[in-house]
C-alpha cells in the first residue's frame, strides 16, 4: 500500500521527473489512466533542476513529452497538472543539481547555506555538511527570484494549452519535515514568495 506520510516517499520518488530522467519513467502509472473517464488528468512532479538545467535555458521536452502522450495515447485526452518536486530526499552530494540547478549552489549571490561554499539551499546539517532533506532557500529573494522566473517561463510554454490545467506548489511544511527546520523568521516570508510566484503564473 502506498504511504501519503512522509515518512516513506520511496514510491513517490520513483514517479518524479529529476535531471535527466526520461518521461517515459512515468508510462506505467500514466496508463492506468485509459478508460477511466472519471479520472480527468494526472499530476506529475518534477525539480527545479530538471526544468532549468543552466540558468535562464529552460527544459521543457520531458513535459512535452507527458502532455502528448496525455492528450493522444488513450480513450479521451487527459489534462496535466505539473506538480514542482522542491525537496531533496537525501544529503546533498557534490555538483547535484537533479533537484536545485548547480548554477544556484555554486553562486555566492543566491545565499549562505549549512555548508561552506554551497549557496542557495537549507535542510538538515550536521557539522557543516547535509545530512538529509533539503530545499531551496526560497525566502532569500535572489532564488526565489529565479523560481519565479521559471514559472513564467513555463506560463509563456503553456499558456495556449487547454490541457495544461495547472501549477501544483507543495506546501512548506513538507519541506524537510518541520517548520522548525527553517531559519529563524523565515516561514511567513516563505509563504508570501510563494504566492508571488503563483500571481507571476496568472
């Protein structure tokens, strides 16, 4: 049985879109959409760092790919929902950019992070290195800057296509387990960029 806790995402991560994962990772769970009219779309989680692998070049070609698939391959077209996948699972290695693009981490503009000369980021850390979940530090106004941009841009991709139904943003409590995980006066920031990066998409 598959878990909504967060706890145990093993089976969700196995369905998110993450650098350069092929679309065709998500077929078999799509397909299980043919003859369920009652099931109007599907929603697919995918990184920041598979859709802007290098700062302002925009990958879209794997959502293209889903969203064909969606409105062809079976009884009635379906709509997609793009769901953004915010948070690394594990610790952060080194030149990882499948969930925050490298061209973040590796730029002193977009912020301190828990571990010296890595940018743009929080999670959990343990004696200046990653330990586990982590997010990009959205509150700091150059990244989430940068998010919003790619929101736009994806708006300017999709904006013409009925089938694209909308832009799914994870709530920020997900974000590496707890509230009190992030820095200190920052979680009411948070909430207000996320909005504004929601307005952009409008």
């Amino acid at each position: 049985m598959r878990s909504s806790g967060i706890r145990d995402t093993t089976w969700l991560r196995q369905s998110v879109l993450y650098g350069s994962t092929p679309a065709s990772k998500l077929f078999y769970e799509m397909d299980d959409l043919n003859n369920q009219d009652a099931m109007l779309g599907y929603r697919l989680w995918v990184t920041w760092g598979a859709l802007e692998p290098t700062q302002g070049h925009y990958n879209f070609s794997a959502l293209d790919t889903v969203l064909a698939r969606l409105k062809t391959q079976y009884n009635k077209p379906k709509r997609m929902v793009i769901g953004f996948w915010l948070y690394g699972q594990g610790n952060l290695g080194q030149n990882d950019g499948s969930v925050i693009p490298l061209y973040i981490q590796q730029n002193s503009a977009y912020g301190a992070s828990p571990v010296a000369g890595s940018y743009g980021w929080w999670g959990k850390n343990s004696n200046g290195q990653s330990t586990g979940m982590y997010a990009p530090a959205l509150y700091t106004p150059a990244v989430m800057n940068r998010f919003i941009a790619l929101v736009q841009a994806l708006a300017n991709h999709y904006d013409s296509d009925p089938n694209v139904e909308a832009v799914y943003f994870p709530e920020d409590a997900t974000h590496c387990g707890s509230r009190e995980r992030l820095p200190t006066g920052r979680s009411e920031l948070f909430g207000r960029r996320m909005a504004e990066s929601a307005r952009k998409f409008a």
